[in-house]
C-alpha cells in the first residue's frame, strides 16, 4: 500500500480569507519549516540574502492583510494590519500602498504557452493517436502548417519570428522532410529559460494555495499524492519513469479537452490550472527520521 493523499470535494475558488484560526499558528510551524526549506536552500543558491527575503516577507504580509483581511463595511487601518501582522504601526503605514509582487505572465511565455498547448491539442495539428504533427512551414489551403498554427492564436507575431525563437530554445527542429517537430524540452521550461522563474511562481502558487484552502473549512480543491518510503533507489527510478509517462497523457487529454470547450466559452475572468508533480530522493532531505518498515499505498491529504 502507499500513500494517497485526498483532499478534494468539488473545490469553488475562495473568497476573502476567512480570520486568523486560534491556536492555528501552532500547527503551521512544523509543516511550514518544511515546505519552506527548498526555498530557503534556492534562495540561498540564488545569491537572495535573508535580508532581502524578509523585506519581501515584509511587504507581502503587509500587502495580504490590507487587501484579504479587511472587514466588510470598514476601513483597512494601519492599527488593524499591525495587529494581524505583527508589524510596527508606522513601518505599516510606510509599506501600504506599495504593492505586492506582480503575477502577470511574461508575453513571451504566454505566447509560447498557447500556441504549443494548441499544437498539442487542436486536432489539425495532431495525429490519431493525439501526438503533435510534424508541420511544414506553409501549406496551400486549409492544411496544416507552423505558419496556420501561428496565425490561429495570434496575428500580432510573424511565424518565422517564433520558428526562429524556437528552434534557438531547441524547442523545435526540423527534420529531413524540412518539417518542424516539437521536441520534448517543449513541454518544460529548460534551465537556461527565463520562463522557469514563472513557472516556479504561478505553479507553487496555486498547489500552495490549494493546500492552504483545504487545511480551512469549506468544498476542497482536489490534492493527490501516491508516496512510498524505504524503497530502493531503483525501483524510485522506475516508479519515476513510469509516473512521467501517466502524467504527460492525464495533462495533454486534459489540454485537448479545454481546448475544445475554449472554442464554445463566452470568456470571463476565471482561471484553471491543473498541475502534476513527481519527487523522489534518495534521503529525506529534512533531516527527519525515516519511517520504519515499508510504506505501501497510503492515501493522505489535509
């Protein structure tokens, strides 16, 4: 058996953060050190200084507490930020209005995005079995081409200026029938890719905010996690392997799917995102005991 983690029960996106919980803070510590222990080791690696994170830590709660915890009905006040944030009145009155960090998505990203999500999708541009054709640069009529793939999700950007980005991010290349393929490294951000640093915001975002509605009351976002302790390294790579191959089918059937209904949607100001994740270490990396025995099958969630 292993772990399966649940929790999920026809999941509606949040409202205003609900209060402070008491005695909730207690129970955050230790699940808290954890999760933000890779992050202190990236910044760490990144050059960011502790300074610089807690100025950042600063302003978010600051920014959080204006704007989420404000009471319906009444003002936001530099007393009541610092006393849910714990942050000195005058360096709260000094901080509001600031901001917080902007989530918007880089057009470069959000352009690549789009159009490989529709070369996986769209059924012009994929085989019987779902997999993306290999498309020449221009075609006669409605048959598909890069240059039709292109103009179907923008008109502002010439084809051969994205071939050109592509195939210098090896995100494509081109085959002896002067066709272009889409390689693997297309499906995620490469080290040496700015977009990586959106990704690694957008995606922890909204796992971690998935998992934080779902420690509160109310419907869940659906959390699963399969997990298995005191294996083998070999068998973690062959768990691994395999797990890859089911996540890369659940995320383009889900991509052909959204694709379709994106075609009859009036639009709105809603967002999805629907994200797999695959971790495996050879030693717990937070100095923790190692459970004793097997762990086989188990389900958890919060």
């Amino acid at each position: 058996m292993g772990h399966w983690y649940n929790s999920d029960m026809n999941a509606k996106s949040g409202p205003k953060a609900a209060a402070p919980q008491p005695n909730a803070a207690a129970k955050l510590h230790a699940p808290l050190a954890r999760l933000l222990r890779p992050l202190v080791r990236l910044c760490i690696r990144s050059g960011m200084t502790f300074p610089a994170l807690a100025q950042l830590l600063r302003e978010l709660f600051v920014n959080v507490a204006e704007h989420d915890f404000a009471l319906e009905g009444k003002e936001q006040t530099d007393s009541r930020v610092s006393l849910l944030t714990g942050i000195h009145r005058k360096e709260v009155a000094r901080l509001r209005g600031a901001g917080a960090p902007v989530h918007e998505a880089p057009a470069a990203v959000s352009l690549t995005s789009a159009v490989i999500a529709r070369w996986l999708a769209a059924p012009e541009f994929t085989d019987a079995k779902g997999e993306p054709l290999a498309l020449p640069r221009t075609a006669e009529g409605d048959a598909p081409s890069f240059e039709q793939l292109v103009a179907s999700v923008t008109k502002d950007v010439r084809p051969r200026a994205v071939l050109d980005e592509w195939i210098d991010r090896k995100l494509v290349t081109i085959n002896e029938n002067d066709e272009i393929e889409l390689v693997e490294a297309a499906f995620v951000p490469s080290g040496e890719d700015d977009s990586k640093w959106h990704y690694l915001g957008r995606n922890l975002h909204d796992h971690i905010a998935a998992a934080a509605h779902n420690v509160s009351d109310g419907p869940r976002f659906l959390e699963r996690a399969v997990h298995y302790n005191n294996i083998s390294p070999k068998l973690a790579r062959r768990l691994e392997a395999r797990s890859r191959e089911l996540a890369m089918d659940a995320l383009k059937t889900a991509n052909r799917e959204a694709n379709r209904a994106l075609a009859k949607d009036k639009g709105g100001n809603a967002r999805w995102n629907f994200g797999i994740y695959i971790y495996s270490e050879d030693a717990d990396e937070a100095g923790e005991t190692k459970d004793s025995g097997k762990d086989a099958g188990k389900e958890g969630g919060s």
